[in-house]
C-alpha cells in the first residue's frame, strides 16, 4: 500500500490540478475557528458571483428549503454545511470546462445529487454526501492529465465494474484512481471520514459500531448511487454489478425502491443540462 501511495502523490505532482479559488481558503480558515464570524463567510460567499448563483441552487436542493441569500444558507445549514458546499460548487466550477475532466466532473456531479437524495433517512450531513459524491472519482480526473491517451478505457470500464478498475489500474499505472484521489482529497484538507471512503469505495468494509465517520454509510451510498445514475444514462451501464451491488447496498441501509425511484427523478430533473457518458459507451462493447 505505501509504494501504491507513493506512485498516487507522484502522479499528482505531474498532473496539475485547476486552482481552487482564493475564497475557498478564506472559507475554510474562517470555518475552523471555535466562533467562526457567519458575517465574514456570508460576505466572502457572495464575492464570486457565479459561484453564488450555483451555490444557491444547490444549497437549496440540500435543504429542501428556499436559500435566497448566502446569510440565509448559512443560518439553515450551519457554518460547516455551508462551507461543504462552497467548496463543492467550486469543485465543479473549476473542473466544468476543463478538457475532458468535463464529462466525468458532469457524471460525478450526477452521483453526488443522488447520494445526497438517498441519504435522507440516515444521520448523515447531506453536504458531505454531495461533496463525496463529488471527489470519488476525482483520481480519473488527475490520470486525464497525466495520461490523456490511456486513462479514458480506465474511466469508462469503471462505471462498468468498479470492483475490478482497482487491480485494471494497478497493472497499468502501478497505482489505483482511489489511491490518487486520497491525495487530493489531502491536499485540498477535507474530512478524513470522506478521503477513507474515497480509498474503500467498492470494497466490503464492514460497519464499526459508535463510530462516527460514516465511511460504511458511504460506501453502500455510493453503491447505490452509481446505479441510480446509470439508470438515467445508457443502458448498457446498469450491469449486473452495478445492480446487484445496489440491491446489497439497498438491503443493508434499509433503502427503499421508492427511494431509488426518488432519487433517479431528482437525478434527471437537476441536470438536463448535463452531458452523460451514453456516446463512449460502445467503445466498451
């Protein structure tokens, strides 16, 4: 595992990653602080405006509550609510036209309204769920970067069968995109809760009772979520993988069909606007 991390953080040297905007550190400095200062963050949120727009839409989306200001997000959701999807948005506002990282930053944005859905009857903050849904797939992002000519099959053949990317990638990058996607998730200094779950995603990591980082959650989460997605996209990516894991996930987190159902409506309804993954499918055949 230390040289697979090792060959993941070398990766990432070479393959530059788009600049966060400044805000995001004002926010997240703010954001630490034992009495964060909600006037500061409500300003230091409003002073993009296109970020402001789209965190607004979303912030709104997580709430089920209008959020018309960024003042108002910050008293529904709560400093760190409000600072998770700040950073999310930015994600996504970085990456949206950013060479091919477009088509899996669209997809990963997909699953990340999908997790977000899902997660409703369980304690967890809906704003972590977007933001995992979000970084799970961003190690693809990075691999475009450093190997534009082979990280493509890797990509796609992972909605495919996420259980076997890992051991496809090991033997062509000596590393994983779960592992790469830790180091971002490191150096962009999110959640330890969300980088684990980014490292275990599609393995059978058993739940450890009182504890309170959600990994297994997660997982099953995500598990689900692919398979909501894919059902609004191609049909060639609901696999018998895709189902049967979601049918597990389903199972042990107590998600109901009607919530799937729910959760692949939202799915449609919030990103017409979005490109899917259906035109590369057939290079898969």
């Amino acid at each position: 595992m230390k040289q697979r991390l090792a060959l993941a953080a070398n990766i990432l040297n070479k393959a530059k990653l788009p600049k966060i905007p400044n805000e995001i550190s004002t926010l997240q400095d703010e954001s630490l602080h034992k009495n964060p200062n909600t006037v500061v963050i409500a300003k230091c949120i409003s002073r993009n405006p296109k970020l402001l727009t789209r965190f607004l839409a979303v912030s709104s989306f997580v709430s089920k509550k209008e959020v018309g200001t960024a003042k108002q997000a910050v008293d529904i959701l709560g400093v760190q609510g409000v600072f998770t999807l700040f950073f999310s948005n930015a994600i996504e506002y970085v990456f949206e036209s950013a060479d091919d990282s477009a088509e899996i930053i669209n997809h990963s944005i997909k699953v990340a309204i999908a997790l977000a859905e899902l997660s409703s009857r369980l304690n967890i903050p809906k704003s972590d769920c977007y933001l995992f849904g979000l970084l799970h797939n961003v190690g693809y992002i990075v691999l475009s970067r450093y190997d534009s000519a082979t990280y493509e099959t890797h990509y796609l053949k992972s909605l495919l069968s996420p259980s076997s990317a890992y051991q496809r990638e090991m033997e062509t990058f000596g590393t994983s995109a779960n592992c790469i996607g830790v180091y971002v998730a490191k150096k962009w200094r999110v959640k330890n809760s969300l980088y684990s779950a980014i490292l275990l995603q599609g393995t059978d990591h058993q739940k450890i009772d009182d504890s309170d980082h959600n990994i297994y959650e997660l997982i099953h989460l995500l598990n689900i979520a692919r398979s909501v997605v894919a059902h609004t996209e191609d049909k060639r990516y609901v696999t018998e993988e895709i189902q049967s894991k979601s049918s597990e996930s389903m199972t042990k987190l107590g998600i109901t069909n009607m919530e799937f159902s729910r959760a692949r409506a939202t799915v449609v309804k919030m990103t017409q606007d979005l490109k899917s993954s259906q035109k590369n499918a057939s290079r898969q055949n």
